[in-house]
C-alpha cells in the first residue's frame, strides 16, 4: 500500500474507535447514530480507494513470505 491509503486507513479506524468511545461515554444516541454512519462510510471508502490505488509489486508467489521464505521453512 502507499502513503495515502495509509491515511484512508487511519481516518476510519479513528472514526470507529470514536464510534465505540463515545457509546462507552453515554453520549447521545443521535450523536453515535450519525458517527457510526459516518464511519461506515469511511470503511466503504477506505475499501475502494485501496482497492483503486496504481500499485504494483513484482513479486510472485514463489517468493512466498519476506519475513519466513520457503528455504527456511520447517517441514
């Protein structure tokens, strides 16, 4: 992912955490109505402007994990 989907991300992770704050908090519900629909649509969003972003890798599946490659793997 690039830098600017990192934001998307962020931003509707926050809203929601808001979201769940103030339920906790006892704020009125008209208020939590309308951030958790705020939030929704932020996830819904985040989702298309990942999926939309120009990237590309030239990894395959061969080189399986960055972290575990299959040479080291365990069998």
């Amino acid at each position: 992912m690039k830098a600017s989907s990192h934001v998307w991300v962020l931003m509707a992770t926050m809203a929601l955490v808001t979201v769940t704050i103030m339920s906790v908090m006892d704020f009125p519900f008209n208020w939590i109505f309308y951030c958790t629909v705020l939030g929704q649509a932020l996830v819904i969003w985040m989702v298309y402007k990942v999926l939309t972003e120009n990237y590309s890798t030239h990894k395959i599946f061969d080189d399986f994990y960055e972290d575990a490659p299959i040479d080291e793997r365990v069998i």
